[in-house]
C-alpha cells in the first residue's frame, strides 16, 4: 500500500496520529481521509 506522505491527506493521516491535536481537527481530518478513501481506494 502506498504511503500518503505529503499534501491534504498526509497532513489528514499525521493530525489523526498526532496527540497534541483537538477532537475538532481530527474529525476534519477523518473526513478527508474518509472522501480520499471513498474515491481512490
């Protein structure tokens, strides 16, 4: 599987991962990961 390193989801998949950020801005970031993985994957 390929690596999302850079770009809108990479920035997405590191918010997700990362502790310091807000419930508000991981569930921006799961949106876009969710609507990236709906029309690629």
């Amino acid at each position: 599987m390929k690596r999302h390193s850079g770009g809108k989801v990479g920035k997405a998949g590191r918010t997700l991962s990362s502790k310091k950020s807000s419930k508000k801005q991981k569930s921006g970031a799961a949106k876009v990961l969710k609507k990236h993985q709906d029309e690629k994957h």
